[in-house]
C-alpha cells in the first residue's frame, strides 16, 4: 500500500494545506495591493519595518473621520532626520491618503491628522529618512460604519 | 473657507512647539453624487505649506483620504520670534493663506 507514488501525493496534498498560510502572512507586514505603489514611491529602495508608529483607535465608529497620529523614532538633527512621511490605504479607492514633509526644524517627527477609511483595514505609513532610508509601520483599523468612498 | 490656526503664543528658544491647524473644506472625495444623480466632481485641498519666518517647515500633500474640514498637527523648534504662514490651495483653484504670530524668549 505504501507506495513511494502514494507518500508523494500525501505530501503534495499537506504542502497545498499550508499554502494559503504564506500570502496571508505576507499581506500582513505588508498588504499586497500595495506592494507596487510602495516599489513605486520608494523608487525600488528597500522598506525596513520599523521607527515608523501609526496609532489610531482599534476600532473607529464612523469611517469619515478617524483619528490618526505617525510619529517616528528620529533625533529630528540636520544629520538625521525625517524627510517625509506618506499614509497608504489597503482599501481606499485611493490607496495615497496623505503626504507630509517635514524638515530638521520639526523638533519631532510627528503629525496628526483625520482620515477616511472605506471599511476595516490596515493603515500604513512610511518614512524617508535623511540618509534616504525608508522606513514602515501600520495600524490595524476595525471600521464599523465606512466612508462608502467608492460609492457602492 | 474659515480656518482656525492655534500655538502657543510665547516659546522659549529651542522648544518644540505644537502647531494646530483645520480648515473648513467639504474635501469633496468625487465618488458621491448629487440629488440629480450628477456626480459631484472632486475638491479637495491637495496641498498645504507653513512657512516659519518665510522658511518652509512643513507640508502636506492631501488626497480624498483626508476628513472633510482637514486638521493637521504638527512641531516645530521656536528659534525665533516672528510669524507662521500658512498657505493652501483646493482642485477649484481656491486658495487661502493664514498667519499666527508667536514670540520667542532667550
């Protein structure tokens, strides 16, 4: 019964178990529909994860207005400092929400604003650096009541 | 538009300080449509500068993402006494300026 034939198929099966496990873990640090907008707005550099906070409440009741802070881990000096930051969207018909920049007089690398949000999702933020470095972090927003941007 | 711009009035040299700013705009997103079932084209206020003694210190550039009645805030160090400027224009070609003074100490 064991035959080498059958032990592969079983494998072939397990491995296409565990399969959907990898995109969803991807999407997580960094949602796919925003992969190329990312790519594009970094020119191809490399994001690293980190520095970067974005705070909102867990869960927003009115997806007109959501409250939301970025700040990021920088001396602000004119050595080392935040050049900008963009806010993306994972579901916005228009995934750029906003860009700020900033400069060595900002003091702190921090800005709050509101924002609409089409539905629950991730919030994410990056940050370029004055050596050129981009850095990232996300928020995870629960919508209850969405700002219907598409209008459908 | 009416807008409201707050900081403190006084700073030591050096301080980081708060700057507030909203502004009353409808930013409209260009996805809803009217009573007619016209749609409603896009108006938002897609960029903001403040100039802190005629030097840029910050600048925002917005999308439909941003609420209706944009707020936005930020810092700045208080190097020296004399105004924030505060200039924005919308997808109309409308545009508004605003100014907040502050004094610095030391």
């Amino acid at each position: 019964m064991n035959t080498p034939d059958r032990r592969r198929f079983i494998s072939v099966l397990a491995g296409l178990a565990a399969a959907p496990l990898w995109p969803a873990r991807v999407a997580l640090a960094y949602p796919e529909s925003l992969a190329l907008l990312i790519r594009r707005i970094t020119k191809g550099a490399a994001v690293n994860s980190g520095r970067v906070k974005v705070d909102t409440p867990r869960l927003a009741d009115n997806g007109h207005s959501v409250p939301l802070k970025v700040s990021v881990t920088s001396p602000m000096t004119a050595a080392d400092h935040v050049r900008s930051i963009t806010l993306l969207s994972e579901k916005n018909p228009r995934p750029v929400i906003a860009a700020f920049y900033l400069g060595p007089k900002a003091g702190r690398a921090e800005v709050v604003t509101r924002v609409r949000l089409n539905g629950s999702q991730h919030v994410i933020a990056i940050a370029q650096l004055s050596d050129g470095s981009y850095w990232s972090g996300s928020a995870e927003v629960e919508v209850t009541e969405s700002a219907c941007l598409d209008a459908s | 538009m009416n807008v409201r711009v707050q900081l403190p009035r006084t700073a030591k040299h050096g301080e980081v300080i708060e700057v507030r700013i909203a502004i009353q705009h409808p930013m409209e997103t260009g996805f809803r449509y009217d009573q007619m079932g016209k749609p409603i084209s896009k108006n938002v206020i897609n960029s903001l500068v403040c100039r802190y003694n005629g030097v840029e210190i910050f600048r925002a550039e917005m999308g439909s993402g941003i609420s209706a009645n944009p707020f936005l805030q930020f810092y700045t160090m208080a190097d020296a006494s004399g105004a924030l400027e505060f200039f924005w224009g919308d997808d109309a070609g409308d545009q508004g300026s605003e100014r907040a003074l502050i004094t610095v100490a030391g």
